[in-house]
C-alpha cells in the first residue's frame, strides 16, 4: 500500500510527529503504524476510516492506488460500514446472523 505509506509519513513530517504521537492520535500502537509505513501489513476498511475521521484526510486518498479489485472490495465494506450507523441493534445483528449464514455456506 505504497498510497498509505506515502501520506502516514508525510503527515507525520509535516506535523512533526514521532510515530507513537501519531499512533497515539490515532489510538493505535506504534508498531501497527510502523508495520503500514513499511508496507508490511494493511489495515482493515475500519482502520482506514479510523484514519482517515481522525486526521481529516480523504479516505480515496488512502486507498486510491489499490489494485482494482481490492479497491472495489474495499468501496464494498466501505458502503456497508457506512450504512451501519443507520441500523438499529436489532437490524445490525440481523445483518450479521446472515453474513454468518453465508460464511457457513463455503
């Protein structure tokens, strides 16, 4: 996630942050961050968001150089942890109960 690297470390350079100040702002460890910063690992859709809400960077900007199908995947949960918020408990658990149906079925 070349994307990703680029704008953690730019954005900790022009803030002049360390990486545990920014994993803190974050809520994050530091070790997670530095993983993403060397590419090692990629956080999930949640975690993207997380970063994207808390330093107020477009989350496109994030994940634009994603293979097409990844990114496409990515837009997918993306949509649905958007609509999240607008569900009731009942609803949501209902979602997940058939998304673990589904998951049974491989």
């Amino acid at each position: 996630m070349e994307k990703l690297r680029n704008v953690l470390l730019r954005y900790r350079q022009l803030n002049n942050l360390t990486q545990q100040e920014l994993a803190d702002r974050l809520g994050i460890s530091r070790n997670n961050l530095a993983n993403w910063e060397l590419g090692r690992t990629t956080p999930t859709i949640e975690v993207f968001t997380l970063i994207s809400n808390k330093l107020g960077i477009d989350i496109k900007l994030l994940i634009d150089d994603v293979d097409s199908n990844e990114k496409e995947l990515n837009n997918t949960k993306l949509a649905l942890y958007n609509q999240l918020g607008e569900l009731t408990e009942e609803q949501a658990q209902e979602i997940l109960n058939y998304i673990n149906y589904i998951k049974s079925k491989k």
